[in-house]
C-alpha cells in the first residue's frame, strides 16, 4: 500500500493515518475530520474495523481513504465464562453453559420417567423400579437445582464491581504495576494492536490521529516504533469522553480501570490533543498533567456546499404516517439506558397528541425493545416510531420536520460538560430543545432560550418542559433568527479550520496554501452515519 500511494503522497501536504474502534459508518466526528482533511490538502487513511467473518471493506471518503481492518478478540476474557472459584461459591458449575445442560437434562429425565409411568402394563417388580427412579430424579433435581442457583450467583458476583473478592485483585494489580495494570485486567486491548499495528506501520504517517481511548495506546505505540525507525512521526489525540466519568459498558468490573490506566499510561505521548469541549479539556489537564490546554474541535454539523447523498431527504411526517397538525418530539442517536429515553415513553399517556420519533443504530438491542413493549404496555405504542439513519448531509433537513428535539440523558459526569452532536443538529434544524438538567447543554438552553431544561429522570417535569415548548413553538425558534452568531460557530466548517491548524502546528512544513478544510466533501450517498454523542 505504501507504493501504490507513494505519488499520492508527494503532492499531498502530509499523510495521516486515523484511527478509531468502530466500523466509521457510523461515526460521524471521524467521517468529517477525515472528509476535511483529505479536502484540505491532507493524505488521509481512516482505519476502523469489522468481525473477521465479515468481507474487508474500503471505500473513498470525499478523498480520504477508508479501510477496514479484521478485529479478531483472540484474548477477550469470557467474564461469564469459567467461574471456578472453590471458596465463593464451592457448588457452582464451572460454567453457565454447563448449568443450563444439567438443568435441561434433568427435566428431560423426569418428563421421560412420567412417560414411563403412564405406559400399560408391568408387575410389582418395574414399579418398584420406576419409585426408585423417582426418588432419584426427584433428588438429582433438587441437587443440580441448588448448583445452578450457586452458578448464578457467582456469575453476578463476578459482574458486581463493589464484590471484595472482584475488587481486591484490580487493587492488587493496580498497586504492583501501576497503570500498566490494564495488561493484567484488560489483555483484550492487545487484540487492538494486532489488528491496526502493521498496517500503520506499512502507511508510514507523518502524523497519527487516534480517536478516543482504546486507538490512543495503539497510535502511541505506532509512533514510538515509527521513531524508532528514524521518522518523526507526530500523535493526535481526539478524546471524546471524558473515560472516569462514563457508564461503564465493558463487561465486568476489570474493564473500566483497565481503560483508565491504559489511558493514564499514553496520554503523555500526545503531542497535540483536541477533545469536544473547554470543560472536557480542562479535566484532562488535570487528570494527565497535561503541559498544554487540549484544542476545543466541537461536534457541529457540516452545512455548507451543495448535498452528494442521491435522492430527495427523507419526510420524517411520512414515515411516521403524521401531517404536518400533528406534533413530534424527536431523539437522534445512540440509544441506552442513561439516555434516558423510556422518559419520552412514560410521558406520551400524558401528552395525548405527540408523537415520538426515534432516530437511532440499534432498533432491534434489548433496550430499544423494551422500550416497544412498554409502549404497548401503555396503549401508545402506535404513537412511538422508530426510523433509520438518513445519509450524513441530509440529518439537519430530516431533523427540521419535527415539532422539538429531546436530548434526556442522566447525569453522569461525561454527560456534563459538553454540546453533543444531537444538540448541535437539533439548533441547525431551528428546533426548540427539551433537554435535562445536565450542566453544559442546560446552562446553554437556559442562556439562549432556545427551549426549556427539565429535572434529569423527572416525568412531571419533562412532561412541563414540552407542554411549554408546545404551547409557544415560535418563542423559541425566533432565538435563531435573533442570534445568527449562534449556528455560525457551531458548523464543522468552523472547526475543521481549527483541526487543520492542529495538524499544521505539528508539521510546519506543511503549512502552505491548500484547499480550504471547508471544502471537503460530504461522504458518498450510501454511507450512513448517526450523531456521535
């Protein structure tokens, strides 16, 4: 790849190898970032990844180059695979497979013993046989039923990060290899490495850019070794999430303090980070000692130039099987518990006339349907609609259809200092925002009047803040008009000549004139993304 890619790169300002844990599609901060660059001059090859069972994928990114990469989780640790523990629980089943095969197959003796019993015939002797078998099945019954119960117990034991015996070994690690301790608790981040390593290796970047927490000790790892090569190679870092503050979504306790260490141990070998907002940046400074302030490169949404996705926007109203009377209230992007979506569920017997659209990845996950059956629990399961992505440079026009856009998420720390994408679409779009009482994006509706702040987790309240917002729609949506400021700064147009800078300041000889960052272009028509919250 690196000669086919070699005249590329003499014309180029530079090349940037990108890097992120997910299959990009749906990602939109990577799919800009690198849609800008490669627009502004920039050589830029975007690597996520797929399961290995799926068909290597590449594809053009308006000019950047996308591939992506076989992630095989060789060394991924079963948390619910082999549960020997003598002393925990001394009669649970080593594993929960083998729970559930003793379990089956102890029903399936005794409803083959009640058949017997039933079939005509025989003396004294077969139903003296046929008690003992009885006495036994009831007995092997009881006996592998109490193992069971013990295996499920162990099985939450081990999911419980407040469990003394989970926690005493992340301590022990922790104490004796400090934030290399993730190499213990966490071998599931050398799969990371394995699968992005040679190939960065073979692209040779000027500079890589490593998205959030897992693609930053697989980049600072690249550029240690592209150094030790005689290149001097640079490393960007694009923090996301502010990683003590998230809902842990790994599987068991291990998971999160290994992220933060492996995190803690390659922060220092950024040599520029940017991060989504002012207050993100100032915690990391803080918590990594970081010499200089982290570049603000907010999530905003790209609005300018002429829209390459085929076909017309898709009608919102349409989908949903509304007209243009009646009102909607629309959530866009990732869907889980601490988005607090089930809120806009438990509201709509109390709000007789709304709908409720949900734009999000996963309409088939466990939570979404939850969701759906608590609906219909309700009787308001044919005011719930749940709708697909729409193609990148369409999302603002789609969004514009509805009445006002919700953002009800809970407050955990990541959750509080930044302006997520979906509040940036949602103020592109002119809507009214209903949105909790988490600090920043709160602190901002309340500062704009662009719509109203709701107590996080609180129906009557959110049930206010809507019936407000529906009451009054203009109210809120002339502070667009008032405040044209507002939108301009909240456009990728703005932020990609911020991250443009970040890449000349750290190659110099990069810096000459170029096409303009805002020039890129807009991902293909069939590539389809959601909001990156």
């Amino acid at each position: 790849m690196q000669n086919e890619d070699d005249t590329a790169a003499e014309e180029s300002r530079g090349r940037i190898v990108m890097l992120v844990d997910n299959d990009v599609e749906r990602d939109s901060r990577v799919q800009k970032a690198a849609a800008s660059a490669a627009g502004a001059g920039w050589e830029v090859h975007l690597l996520g990844c797929a399961a290995p069972s799926r068909r290597r994928r590449s594809w053009t990114l308006g000019g950047a180059h996308v591939r992506l990469v076989p992630l095989q989780h060789t060394l991924l640790r079963d948390r619910h695979g082999v549960l020997r523990a003598t002393l925990r629980r001394p009669l649970a089943y080593g594993h929960p497979s083998v729970a559930d095969y003793r379990r089956r197959l102890v029903q399936s003796r005794r409803a083959d013993l009640a058949a017997s019993r039933l079939a005509p015939g025989g003396g004294p002797a077969r139903k003296a046989w046929l008690m003992v078998r009885r006495v036994t099945a009831k007995t092997q019954s009881r006996w592998v039923a109490l193992r069971v119960r013990q295996t499920g117990s162990l099985s939450a034991a081990r999911e419980n990060p407040h469990a003394p015996l989970e926690r005493l070994p992340i301590r022990f690690w922790q104490a004796v290899l400090g934030d290399r301790a993730w190499r213990v608790l966490d071998r599931n981040l050398w799969d990371w490495d394995s699968a992005y390593g040679k190939i960065i290796d073979a692209l040779e970047p000027d500079i890589v850019h490593a998205n959030d927490f897992r693609m930053l000790g697989v980049g600072a790892r690249a550029v240690r070794r592209a150094r030790a090569k005689g290149r001097a190679t640079k490393l960007v870092w694009d923090a996301h999430e502010f990683l003590p503050g998230i809902r842990p979504w790994g599987a068991g306790p291990r998971w999160h303090p290994a992220m933060c260490a492996h995190e803690r141990e390659y922060a220092g070998d950024a040599d520029a980070v940017v991060t989504v907002s002012a207050a993100l940046g100032e915690l990391l400074v803080e918590r990594h000692g970081l010499k200089d302030e982290p570049t603000v490169v907010l999530n905003a949404p790209i609005t300018g130039g002429e829209p390459t996705s085929a076909g017309p926007v898709p009608d919102m109203r349409e989908l949903c099987g509304v007209g243009p009377d009646v009102p909607i209230a629309v959530y866009s992007g990732s869907a889980s518990v601490q988005r607090g979506l089930d809120i806009m569920i438990e509201a709509l017997p109390r709000l007789p006339r709304l709908h409720v659209a949900l734009v999000v990845a996963t309409p088939r996950s466990e939570y979404m349907r939850g969701l759906l059956a608590r609906a219909t629990g309700l009787g308001v399961a044919d005011r719930l609609h749940v709708l697909p992505y729409v193609p990148f440079d369409q999302v603002v026009e789609f969004l514009a259809a509805a009445d006002l856009g919700v953002i009800p998420i809970h407050h955990w720390p990541n959750h509080e200092i930044a302006l997520i994408t979906k509040f940036f679409e949602y103020s592109h779009a002119r809507l009214p925002i209903v949105v909790s009482d988490v600090r920043a994006m709160g602190g901002m509706v309340r500062e704009t009047g662009q719509g109203e702040v709701f107590r996080a987790e609180d129906l009557d309240d959110y049930v206010r803040a809507v019936q407000a917002v529906l009451a009054d729609p203009g109210r809120y949506r002339d502070v667009y008009g008032e405040r044209p400021d507002l939108l301009r700064d909240w456009t990728w147009e703005a932020q990609a000549e911020i991250l443009d800078a970040v890449y000349t300041g750290l190659l110099p000889s990069a810096a000459r004139p170029g096409p303009s960052p805002a020039a890129a272009a807009e991902p293909p028509a069939d590539r389809l993304v959601a909001s990156q919250d």
